[in-house]
C-alpha cells in the first residue's frame, strides 16, 4: 500500500493555493491531518477521513481557505500526514511546504513577489497629504535579519522655492516568519527641516522601491487605515465629497395622557464621491471593498471601525479613462450618535468639486512635478 502526492504545493499563496491531488494503491480510506506552524500558531487545523475514486485518486480541496482563515499572518509551515484507516499510526505519506498569506488569487510564487515587492498590491507612485502617515512592510525568504533603507526625499523652502535632494538611511528586521515594517509621517520629516515642506520621498529596501508624491493642493475629504490583502496596515486617502444621511427610527407610545419617544434608533450612513482618481492607484483602492479591517483615519490615530456597506466601481479600457468610485460606509458600532466636527475627521468636506478641480489638479500638478 502507498500513497503519491501529485500535486506540487510549495510557494502558494493561501488566495491561489491548488488543489492537492493523491493517487492511492489501494480502496482503503485514509485519515489526513493538516498541521500549521509559526510563531503566532501551532496547531492541527483538519483531521479529515478520505475515500478514493475509481482510480485511486483523492484530492485535499480548498486548503489554501482553510489556512487563511487562521490567525497568522505573512508566512508559516504546514504539515500534512496521511495514513490509511486500519492503521492510523503508520504514516503512509508525510510532507511539508511554506505558504504565505494573501487573500489575492496571485500567480506570482510568494517567494520571488517577497524578494521584489513591499507587501501592498499598489503598483507605481502613490499620492499622500500633508497630514499623511504611511507604513510598508516586506518579507523575504532569502534576505532576513536586518536590511537598509533608502530614504531619498525632496523637500523645498517655503520662502524662497528652493528644492533640496536629501539621503537617509535607516534599518528594518525581517523575521523567517514576520514581516519587517516601516512608518513614516510627512509632518515628522517636515519637523526636521523648519520652513520646508515634503515633495516627495523615495523608500528602498534591497530590490523594493515605492515612491510617493505629496498632493498640497486638495484637503482629503475622508482618511481611512485598512487592513490590506497581505495583513498589513496602510492608509488611504479620498479627495471628492462626503455626504451623510441620518435614519431615525421612533417607538412611540401613549403613556400618562401623552404620547412619548419610549426609543429612538438612529442609522447614520456615510456616502463617499471619490471625484478621479489615479490611474494606477484606482486598482488596488479597490481592496478596500474587500478587507475585513476598516478605521477612520483621525490625526496620525486609528479612530472608529466602519463597515462598508455598498460600492459602486466603473471602469473601463479607455486610456483616458477617469476613474471614480462611489461608496457607502456606516459606523460599526451599535450607538451612532456621535458628536461630529470637522476637526475631529469624521466629516471634512472638500471646496473643491469632486471632478473638474480634481482634474485640473492633476494636469497642473503632475505638469508641475515631472517638468
């Protein structure tokens, strides 16, 4: 009797992680068990009887979902063990593989997609504000312990225009199982150089570069801190209009010769009109529609988790395309009576009109920047 694993399962994603097909000698059933192991976790996650087709075959379905849906994040090893059931001790077949969280369906083996790319599926420059905090990550198979990172930045005076080119370097520490991260705000680099403002900034880590560009032309209507695909935290950022709609909801009842409000239940919606969008950053603005982790976004600090509640997305193949979104968003908790200001983030609305400044903007901007 033996058991053959057919299927090759080293260097998936858990979002693109296949099928793993057997082929058995024999009719017997045989018991699996799955294990998953890294520091966050170290425990059984399937213990499954199987019974073979016609041929011999038997396939482990869907386990990439079954290993996503475990508290770990970034990498972890698995383990599975076959035995047949009339001898459950004897392993008939025991192999083991890495797997690497992401909810995306990615082709890319996670070890070559680590060795090049941050953790985020934003691909091409993105563009912050003034009050912006931004965090990367990345994960390596290869190069972990502590790694350099390029900070190159351009900042200009605000009296006399004068733009300065500015080189830093700072570390970071990859985990064989963690990711390494990195934060930074445009007011805290700012701060080192009074009477001067971030343009842009540049960071590298070995093969990995993102770019950023400061946009101090438009006040964002509405800042959020997401969980991405990758189990990172980033930011994101909507220029465009906010509108909020208020549901009240009365019980009433006559009560003592009058009739009173015995309760009052308020539903409080949010409606978000992106005005355009960049191109290339449209695309992964998109997992926000899909992450399970949503705040508002309010100076610098996570505030109130929110739950998106539909979303609308049109695009299309033109290259002149302008993309915009539309969603709606509530607050998650219970009680949505809050007291609301401008200054406190959860309602800033935008002067400017959601589409023609937004593209007058990034005309004279971009014009701006790159001539």
């Amino acid at each position: 009797m033996a058991i053959t694993k057919l299927t090759d399962c080293d260097g998936f994603f858990t979002g693109n992680f296949p099928d793993i097909k057997f082929r058995s000698t024999t009719q017997e059933n045989i018991l699996v068990v799955v294990r998953i192991v890294n520091v966050e976790i170290d425990q059984e996650i399937l213990r499954e009887t199987y019974s073979p087709d016609g041929d011999g075959f038997f396939y482990l379905r869907d386990l990439g979902k079954v290993i996503q849906n475990q508290p770990f994040s970034n990498v972890a090893d698995v383990t599975v063990k076959t035995a047949y059931a009339g001898s459950a001790n004897t392993i008939a077949l025991q192999f083991s593989f890495q797997i690497a969280y992401c909810k995306l369906a990615m082709e890319n083996n996670f070890k070559d997609y680590f060795a090049s790319s941050f953790l985020s599926s934003l691909k091409g420059y993105k563009v912050i504000y003034p009050d912006s905090v931004e965090h990367l990550y990345c994960m390596s198979t290869v190069n972990r312990g502590r790694r350099n990172i390029n900070v190159k930045f351009t900042i200009r005076n605000k009296t006399t225009g004068e733009k300065r080119t500015i080189t830093t370097v700072s570390s970071l520490t990859i985990g064989a199982y963690s990711a390494g991260g990195y934060s930074f705000s445009v007011q805290g680099i700012e701060s080192g150089y009074p009477g001067h403002e971030l343009l842009d900034i540049t960071i590298t880590v070995d093969e990995r570069t993102q770019h950023f560009i400061v946009d101090r032309e438009n006040i964002p209507a509405l800042n959020l801190i997401f969980k991405n695909s990758f189990g990172q935290l980033e930011t994101l950022s909507f220029n465009g209009i906010i509108e909020r709609e208020n549901k009240y909801e009365f019980l009433t009842r006559f009560f003592n010769g009058k009739f009173k409000n015995q309760h009052i239940d308020l539903t409080r919606k949010h409606t978000i009109k992106t005005g355009v969008l960049p191109r290339n950053m449209a695309l992964w603005m998109e997992e926000l529609f899909i992450s399970d982790q949503i705040r508002l976004f309010v100076n610098g600090q996570a505030a109130n988790e929110i739950t998106i509640l539909e979303a609308k997305v049109l695009r299309n193949s033109s290259r002149s395309e302008l993309p915009a979104f539309e969603f709606s968003y509530r607050l998650s908790q219970s009680n949505q009576n809050l007291f609301e200001t401008e200054e406190g983030g959860n309602i800033t609305i935008s002067p400017l009109d959601p589409i023609f400044d937004e593209v007058r903007f990034f005309d004279e901007f971009f014009d701006d920047y790159f001539g």
